[in-house]
C-alpha cells in the first residue's frame, strides 16, 4: 500500500466530521480575530509607551474600515481557498494584501482630510501588531488544522471506482501526487472477477454494493468514477445505486487520464474546460515583457555602440560585402522574420537558407568571424530586431526555415517543435546557458534544446529572464560549443 493509504478506524458517523471547505470559513474567521486582537494590543502598548489622547471611534472605525477592504482584498484574489495542509502559505500574500488595504484605507483617509485626527503611534502599533497576528497565527492555524485532519475531524475518505486496478492505481499516484492530507484513499472497487493476475496497491474493496455498505456504516465519504469511458447508462445506474447513502460521487473525466501534457481546469463563465495550454506572457506580464525588452536594448545598443563600430570595421576591412548578414528564420506564431547578425563568412560561401550547419573550423569562417562568433558579438546587431518588435531579449532562438537536423529538418526531427513559437524568439535564451548553445547535430540535443525552450515558456518571470542574461554573460567567456 502507498504511505498515504490509511483506512479510517472510526466506523460510523457519530461524532462531527467536516470537509476542508470548511477552512474558507475558518480562515475568514481567523483573520477577523486578528485584526481584533491586534487593535486590543495596539491600544494597550500606545497606553503603556506615548499615552496621548485620542478619538478612541474614530480609531475602532477606521480599524473596521481596513478589516473590512483587507477581507474584499482576500476574497476577491481566491485567498481563502480551501486549506491543502501543504504548508506553501506562511503568510506573506496575506501581508501584501494588508499591504495593499492599508494603502487604500489610508487614501480614504487623505480624501475625507481626517489624517491630521490620527495618532501615528497608535496607527503603527496597531499596523505592526496586524502583521504580527497574521503571521503567527497561520502557524498555528495550520498545525492546528493538521491535528483535526489526523483526528479525522476534518477530511474525506475516498474510495475509487475504477476499470481495473492499473486505472486505480493510476488515480491514486495523481492524488498522492497533489499532497492532501485530508483526503485518505481507503481502496477501489469494480465489479470484475478478482485473479490471481490482479496486482493493484490499492486495497480492493468489491463492488458497488460494497461500496455502499461503507458509506451506510459512515466509512466512506467520496466515491471518484475512474471509467475513461463510462456511457450515460451506466453512469444513471451507479448513481441510482449510491444514492441510498449520503455521500459525495464525482466522475473523473478521461482527459485527466489520457493527457500527456500538462493541464489546468478552468471555466468560462459556469462551464467547466480543460486548459491543455494558453497564452504565455499575456496581459500585464507581455506588458512588462515588451518594456523590458525595449528598455534593455536601447541602453546595450548606447553601452555596446563602440563595440559594434569596431566589429563593422574590421569586417570592411578583412573583405569586401556587406557588414550585416541578414537570414530569414522562424519569430512569433511561426511566421518568417528577417533575422541580422555580423557577417562571420565570406560572401560567397554563405548560407542563407540555413541548411548547411556551422561546424567547428568551418572553413567559410572569416578570422574576425570566428572571433565574433566566439564572443558572440556577431549577436548583437539583433538587438535592432528587438527594437522592431520582431524579437526580445530573452527567449527560444529563431532557427532559419531550413535548418536540418541529421538527414531531417529541425521541425520534423523534433515532436512538438512549433510549441517553441509560441513566444518571440530571443538573442539568447534558457538552452543556450544549459549547454546547447552552438552546434546541434542529433536528434537527442535538437529535443532537449526544444524541451528547455517549452520550460521557458511556461515558467517565464522577469527573475528567470535576469538570471539567464547574467548567466549569458558568463557562458561568452566560458563556453566551449561556440565557433
């Protein structure tokens, strides 16, 4: 049996037992209590320390006021969501959001010109004592509720119905998995013949009947169906049977276990859907995206100016052609964008459909190509495509539209290549500071580099893009892929 597999002793439903909903509630609760003992504390350290007079209702009312804003704050940012026991939370969203509310109140203040009636001392004890209070008390609360979650006052037992017992084991490592302790996963049930070949770590239960001898006996608070293809019928039919009991029946939908890919439950309007991905860096997020972009490259263009001077002069003078290379590859939403870099080879060698890879002592390589190759400087001229808006800082790198890997082209070689796409490519990115930079000449380093670029995608912050511009500037000097 998995570790978290423990069968609840109590058999029947005497005592009181609640679910974790019943955490919004309490945490509701909770915070209330703390703005009131706070006020309680402020009040009497403001009396033990300065001891001015004060507008003792109009202190209590503003304290309401914050209270009140601070709640509206949590409730409308899913604060109170119910309690997983996980331990993530230990306080601090909550206090940026009496952060938040503070501002706010002490705005309403300023607008009803009532700041110059308010002690600062009792305000800054009783802003202190609030912090204070909220931190403190979601420790206890939590180990207060992981208590109740052990006592069995709080939590569900759950038995799944599945298939076989390779769905139920299935479902039981998703659940493990998410970490609730208040779920406890008593077994599984069918209605197949049991045999010798049925090896499950799940305790089986036996059948509906079975299952509903539990909830009538008060052992059982949850049934989830795991029939990937349950018909209508059949599902009428096991609700009609489990209905005689007062307990919880939820369908496990199939998509849950036959998705590859990662997913989120959300919902338009009442409608459940399965988000399989979205848009990354939308709204506020591809604001600060794009502003960042525009603000780091106009200062490294100014900074590296002299650089990129030099860096055309010395292509002039080693041979004759164009200083800038221009390339077509693959930008945002899969469309072709034209791509600049230094010219690193000779004119007449080069290769603008990409087919052709660079390799090491390539001998189309000009010696300041191969210096700014090594460098990276040959790069830079991208910054002017950042200022287009063709490309950012940070991101996957453009491939030209032919470029192969092995005897196939990049996009064929490669499951799940156009994903990449989905963001501007950028003139470095979180592959290339994890060793792919450089050659890619199989089709294990292709997908890895596409695997690193998906993380990016999904896991994008601007803490991410500064690391990977820091560690950037640390691989030109150190690696040893570039040529």
């Amino acid at each position: 049996m998995h570790g978290q597999l423990k069968p609840h002793s109590r058999g029947s439903n005497s005592h009181l037992r609640f679910t974790s909903n019943v955490l919004r509630t309490l945490g509701v609760l909770n915070d209330v209590l703390c703005f009131a003992i706070a006020y309680g504390l402020a009040a009497v350290l403001y009396d033990q320390t300065i001891g001015y007079f004060y507008d003792g209702l109009l202190h209590r009312s503003t304290a309401i006021i914050l209270c009140i804003n601070y709640l509206l704050i949590r409730i409308s940012r899913d604060g109170y969501t119910a309690f997983k026991g996980q331990g993530e939370d230990v306080g601090g969203s909550a206090i940026a959001d009496f952060v938040l509310a503070s501002a706010l109140t002490t705005l309403v203040v300023v607008q009803l010109d009532m700041l110059r009636e308010f002690s600062r001392g009792l305000a800054l004890y009783f802003m202190g004592s609030v912090v204070v209070m909220l931190f403190i008390s979601r420790m206890i609360f939590r180990r207060l509720v992981s208590r109740l979650m052990d006592q069995g006052v709080i939590g569900q037992r759950v038995a799944i119905y599945a298939e076989s017992a390779k769905v139920a084991d299935r479902v039981s490592q998703m659940i493990e998995l998410e970490r609730l302790p208040h779920v406890r996963l008593i077994g599984y049930a069918d209605e197949r013949e049991r045999s010798d070949k049925d090896d499950a770590n799940l305790r089986h239960l036996g059948g509906l009947a079975e299952l509903l001898d539990l909830a009538r006996h008060g052992r059982l608070d949850q049934v989830i169906l795991a029939v990937p293809r349950l018909s209508q019928a059949r599902l009428d039919q096991i609700s009609e049977t489990l209905s005689a009991a007062s307990i919880d029946l939820c369908v496990l939908p199939r998509e849950t276990l036959e998705f590859t890919t990662s997913y989120r439950v959300r919902f338009l309007g009442s409608l459940p859907v399965f988000a399989v991905w979205q848009q990354p860096m939308r709204d506020i997020d591809g604001i600060l995206k794009q502003s960042m972009d525009y603000v780091l490259a106009s200062v490294a263009l100014l900074i590296l100016s002299p650089v990129l001077i030099l860096t055309a002069i010395a292509i002039r003078i080693e041979s004759k052609g164009p200083i800038f290379f221009r390339q077509t590859r693959f930008g945002f939403n899969n469309n072709e964008i034209p791509v600049l870099k230094f010219r690193s080879m000779h004119v007449d060698r080069q290769d603008v459909s990409g087919a052709q890879r660079t390799e090491k002592n390539d001998p189309r390589v000009t010696r300041v190509g191969r210096i700014i190759r090594r460098t990276s400087i040959d790069e830079l001229p991208q910054l002017i495509n950042v200022l287009k808006g063709d490309m950012s800082i940070v991101g996957p790198r453009p491939h030209a539209t032919m470029m192969r890997v092995g005897d196939k082209y990049y996009f064929d070689a490669v499951k799940g290549y156009t994903a990449r796409h989905r963001v501007k490519p950028g003139i470095t990115g979180l592959a290339q500071v994890r060793g792919l930079r450089g050659e890619i000449a199989t089709t294990e380093r292709a997908r890895k580099r596409v695997e690193y670029d998906i993380y990016y995608i999904e896991n994008w912050s601007p803490l991410l893009d500064i690391r990977i511009i820091l560690e950037t500037v640390v691989k030109v000097f150190w690696d040893k892929n570039a040529y």
